[in-house]
C-alpha cells in the first residue's frame, strides 16, 4: 500500500515504474467523468499506446450476473496488470475479474473461501470512496441473484498486489456515497474491535482506525475540500478492511446484507443505521470495552467507571451521527411497517453473524424487538 495525496495524477509513472506495460483498466463511470481521471488517463494513453479503459456501471451491489459481463470483456486480453479504480463494488469487481481470467469456468463456482487455484493477474486497487477496504482484503462480495443471496469469492489469491490511497480521489464523490463509505468503515472498526473472533494485532488496528475515522468524519460536511482528512479517511478504511477480514464483523453489518439483497439498501449506510443501537444494546448488557476507546477520542472522564467511558463514546457516536445525518428509520430507504415481518424473515440466515457480538443475539430472542423501533 502507498498513500500520497497527489499519487494518482502519476499513475502512469507509478506502473511503469513496477514494470508493467500493458495495463487495463476497470473505473467507476462516475469517476471517469471527473476532471482528475481525465487527467490520469490522458497520462497513460500517452505511457501506453497499447491501454484499455472500461467502464464499470457502478451498481450499488454487484452481482455474479454483472461479473460475467466484466469477465467477458477481459477474458482472452494480454494484459499484465488489471488497474481498479473506484468504490467497493468496481474493486470487487477488478478483483475477481484478474483472478478468473487464470482461472476458468463460471464465477459461482469459485463462491466461498480458496477455490481458486491459480493466481490471478496482478492488481492495483485505487479507492475512489474511503470505506469498504476492498484494496486491503481478501474479500469480493457479489449478489447471486437467483438464491438473492451475498457470497463472495474470497481467498489468498484475492489479494490486491498494489493499493494506493489518494485523497483527492474522493473529492469528487458524492456526499451520499462517501457518507456512507466512511459509516462502512467505522461499523468495520466497531464490530471488528468487539467481536469473538479478535485478536491483539486487530485491536490495535482498530483503535488507530477509529482515531482516523471519527477524527475525519466531520470534514465531510465541515471541510469537504480538505485532502488530509480525506487521506485519513482512506487509511482508515484500509485499516477496517484488515480489521474485518481477520476479526470478522458483528450484528449492524449482518442485518444490512439482507436489506442490500432484497431492497436495494446501500450496505454501508445500511450497517450505519443500526451500528450505535448496537453499541448502546452492548452496553446496556453490561459490555464496557468500548472505554478503551474514549481517552483516544478525547472523552474519557478522570476516574470515570469503565462504564460512565463507555456511555461517552456512545454519545460521541450519537453525535457524530446526528452531525452527519446518518439514517435512523428504515423508511428512508422506502421500507415500511408492512415490511417488518418479511424484514424479520429474510434475517433468518444471518444468525452466524449474530453470534460474532460479545452479547448473545439471537434471531428469535433480542432481534425482532431491536429492530422494531425502526419501523
């Protein structure tokens, strides 16, 4: 991983510099109307005679039927480096692409962890939106449209070869999308900190995410021009990408895969929307590692209780959401009352998830009171 402000407008550099000659390149429509990749690829059309630019679509949630087409306009290419630019969904999509070009058949036959038997080609991964850490992870989520199911293809050969972290990259993003990204982050952050499955090496990680995350967060509104917070915002997300791909995640990102499947809630504010009810619901079962975090953050009271720390981490989350008008109602995203039971419903195959909060959770027992109040 590199991470410079100003990196990107010398992408051309950048590859030729590791050696590679004939790059293709998979980025965001979004992004590519912006004056910066203008910039970027005039620079390697005139580096490389031989460069190929496609763009991707930019569904909010990419499926294995919108992987065929990308794999479809890659397959049989001579190209030695596949370059992804853009948010989670077309990094995902760069990712698998690379790796199935060396690896034949259909993508749903590589669905779960380490089915690919040879690696890919080589990647460099360059986030336009700071939040899903698909440049860190080894991990690329994908919509099977006919069991409406989320199942990635994930592994060791998944891995990005180069990521680099660019603030200004971001800049042109819109407010919606890098609110949510970053929310997609700091819900990595939380849940990875406190799952079952964490470790000393991710905590650690994580306590140096939330300081970038919640530090940078407010820029958004406040100094939305501001590339140093914007790279903070990055190294953050990266961070949470490792953070989640070793520690696994927790409740708030569970319950967002079905909404994201089944209604089309963007699965970053998705996990935003229930991830400090969450915190709150810990702690009012008598979990308080959340304490840990307040002498980072700058709230943590001389001789406080563990707990009285923990209160005010949540109430800097509160307030963190309130400034960035975070959703709080499933009606924002069109889901009303006469939705809860079939909400319910489809949340029966996320209990694997649940049972990564330190709080039992269960779909019968705590969930359809927890997610009650947000109809």
């Amino acid at each position: 991983m590199v991470a410079e402000n100003g990196l990107v407008r010398r992408l051309a550099g950048f590859l030729r510099e590791r050696g590679y000659r004939k790059p293709s390149v998979l980025v965001d429509e979004g992004f590519a109307r912006s004056p910066l990749w203008r910039e970027v690829e005039t620079g390697l059309r005139k580096e490389f005679s031989n460069a190929r630019v496609t763009l991707n679509p930019g569904a909010a949630e990419p499926t294995y039927d919108s992987l065929r087409g990308a794999l479809e306009n890659f397959r049989g290419e001579t190209a030695d480096v596949i370059v992804g630019v853009g948010g989670g969904s077309c990094m995902d999509t760069a990712k698998a692409v690379a790796a199935l070009i060396t690896n034949p058949g259909d993508p749903l036959e590589y669905r779960g962890f380490d089915k690919l038997q040879r690696p890919g080609v080589p990647v460099v991964l360059i986030p336009t939106t700071a939040g899903t850490g698909s440049e860190a992870s080894f991990n690329a989520s994908f919509v099977d449209t006919v069991s409406k199911r989320k199942m990635g293809i994930n592994g060791r050969h998944m891995f990005a070869t180069h990521a680099i972290l660019d603030g200004e990259t971001t800049l042109s993003c819109p407010y919606k999308s890098a609110l949510s990204s970053g929310v997609d982050a700091l819900v990595h952050t939380l849940e990875g900190y406190v799952c079952k499955q964490r470790t000393p090496m991710s905590d650690m990680l994580a306590r140096q995410a939330f300081v970038w995350l919640t530090g940078a967060l407010p820029s958004l509104k406040n100094d939305p021009t501001n590339v140093d917070r914007r790279l903070e915002l990055l190294l953050g997300a990266f961070l949470g990408g490792i953070i989640q791909m070793n520690s696994g995640s927790g409740v708030a990102a569970a319950i967002s895969y079905p909404l994201s499947v089944y209604y089309r809630v963007p699965h970053g504010i998705g996990g935003g929307v229930f991830c400090v009810d969450m915190v709150r619901f810990n702690i009012d079962a008598g979990f308080y590692l959340y304490a840990e975090l307040a002498p980072l953050i700058g709230v943590a009271a001389p001789g406080a209780t563990p707990q009285e720390n923990a209160r005010a981490v949540l109430a800097r989350l509160q307030e963190l959401w309130a400034l960035l008008h975070v959703p709080t109602r499933l009606a924002t995203f069109g889901i009303g009352p006469d939705k809860y039971e079939h909400v319910l419903e489809i949340m029966k195959t996320q209990q694997p998830g649940f049972d990564q909060n330190p709080v039992p959770f269960t779909v019968q027992g705590e969930l359809p009171a927890f997610l009650k109040a947000y109809f």
